[in-house]
C-alpha cells in the first residue's frame, strides 16, 4: 500500500518529488486507486474554492473533495496597497469581531512566513488587542532579532552592559566564560561599565595574548561599525550592523528551514527601520534624539508593551 496526495508538495527541500505519485499507477499496473474525497473538518464553500483552484494544477490523478457538514460563510478577499494596509485591515476586522460579543480567544491570523508577524504583531499593539503567538515567539523576542538590536544598541550606547554581554561573543569569536568573567571583575572593582573595563583589560593586558586578540577584535568591530554607520540612513544602518556582525553568516552555517526563518527575520528587521524611518521623517519632533535611538526605544517598547498584553479573554 502506497498513501500520497498528488495535490501537495511540501516536502520539496528534502527531496520528494511528486511524479512518485502520479506515476505509481505506470510503475505498478492494475493497483486500485482509493480516493479519500469526504473532509470532516472544513466547509464545503471553503472545499469548493479549493477545489477550483488546484484543479488549475497540471498531471493530477483527480479528486474532488466535499462534505456533509455545513456550507459555511462566503469567502471574501482583500487585494491591500502594502503589508501596513494588510495588517490594519486584519485588525479592523478582528475589532469589529470583538463589537458584535464574540471573543479574541475565538479569531486567529494565519501566516506563511514567521518573518511576516512583525507587521501584524506591531498593528495588533498600536489596537490595544492583546494576542498570543502558537508555535513560536513574538518577533522582538526572537534570538536572532535581539542579538541584531543588541549590535546597535552597543553602536548607540557602549555603557549598554546587557547589550554587550549579549553579543560579545555572537557569533562565536573565541571570548570565553574566563574572558567575561576577567572582564565583569574589573567592572566591579572600577565600578564602570564593561566595555570601558573590557578596554582597560586590553589595555593593562589582564588576560593571555589569545583571549586578548579575541577581546580587542571585538572592540575594534564596534568601533568600526560607529564609523561606518554614521551618515548612513537608518535602514543602511541595520542592514550593515546585521552583515559585518556576521549574524547572516552564522545562520547560513546552520542551515535548514530554521535558519532560512532567521536569516528572513534579520531582514524584516530592516523593513522595520525603513517604515521607522518613514514614520520618524513625517512625524518626529524630537531634535535631541537620533533617529536609531528613537527605533531600539519603539522596538523595546513594542517587546514590552506585547508581554504586558499577553492574556487570554
């Protein structure tokens, strides 16, 4: 017995292929097709639209998939001007939801991709309508996307202690648990931040010639990065934090579904600070703060204001 459905494909990145299906028929003649035709779990109006689209598809065996259960609602479509437009009109519709008594617990938004919650998540909060991600986490709340925010945070602010204890060693560049732990020492004693104890460390040579090279190459990425950043758009500025970090690299070298995931959320980060960018430009008052300030303080307070509002109804 052979079980397949000639109408999915979404083992492609391991290697299946669907013609092992559609020609099992020629490979093996005279074996009985059974077609598993009745769906228990949708609506027939939902079952006919997909009917009608996959029956585009070339070389299927052919099916036709119905059910005893109920009609259901009528399919509506949205053509949106951008994902913002998209993401407002998702949460008007779940407002006017809540308006007519029903619950949040009882709506829910389906995505592709894990990249494309950011915009969802930041229309969501700027509602006031608490949510909860299933299968995953909030997008400031991924790994990826807060070693990147901690890179600039550290460019903006190099007494950031949490940002820097962070990313000293993201991706792995050979600054071991001694090396921090020298490193933490002569901040406590000096009562300074770490990155001006982890200059003095260099400076006094406090540590083994290795261990040192490590912690100065750190250093130097940073400052090198305040250089190169500065003038730059704030979205130039993501993308080149992101890129000489190493962070892509380094989600490159794990491969898989998962790492694709991350290496597109480090992207959608840079989508985030070029809509900052067209919010800040139209919008700011504030002469006394940069621009990239002002996107890691939005960018913290969204992560903060999504667990606040993190209930059910």
């Amino acid at each position: 017995m052979a079980v397949g459905d000639d109408d999915q494909s979404i083992y492609g990145w391991r290697g299946a292929r669907i013609e092992n299906i559609q020609n099992l028929p020629e490979h093996f003649p005279g074996a009985e097709t059974i077609r598993l035709e009745q769906n228990y779990r949708s609506t027939q109006t939902i079952l006919s639209a997909a009917n009608a689209v996959i029956a585009n598809n070339r070389g299927r065996l052919g099916k036709e998939l119905w059910t005893d259960g109920q009609s259901g609602e009528k399919i509506s479509l949205y053509s949106a001007f951008n994902e913002q437009d998209e993401a407002r009109f998702i949460v008007g519709q779940i407002q006017r939801w809540m308006e007519h008594g029903n619950l949040r617990s009882e709506s829910a938004i389906l995505y592709r991709s894990n990249a494309q919650s950011r915009v969802l998540e930041e229309a969501l909060i700027r509602a006031g309508v608490p949510y909860r991600i299933y299968g995953g986490h909030r997008f400031y709340d991924r790994l990826e996307i807060k070693n990147a925010l901690a890179y600039l945070r550290l460019v903006t602010n190099r007494d950031d202690d949490t940002a820097m204890e962070r990313i000293i060693n993201v991706p792995t560049r050979g600054i071991g648990t001694r090396t921090l732990d020298v490193v933490r020492d002569q901040a406590r004693q000096e009562n300074i931040s770490m990155w001006r104890a982890a200059n003095e460390v260099v400076e006094y040579k406090k540590l083994p010639a290795r261990a040192l090279s490590a912690l100065q190459a750190f250093l130097d990425l940073i400052n090198q990065l305040d250089t190169d950043t500065t003038g730059m758009t704030l979205q130039e500025q993501t993308e080149h934090a992101i890129e000489r970090s190493g962070l892509i690299e380094h989600h490159k070298k794990e491969k898989g579904e998962k790492a694709q995931s991350r290496i597109e959320n480090l992207e959608e980060l840079s989508s985030a600070a070029k809509q900052f960018s067209q919010q800040w430009e139209a919008n700011s008052e504030a002469e006394d703060v940069t621009e990239l300030s002002a996107f890691l303080d939005q960018a913290a307070l969204d992560a903060g204001d999504a667990q606040a509002e993190d209930h059910q109804d």
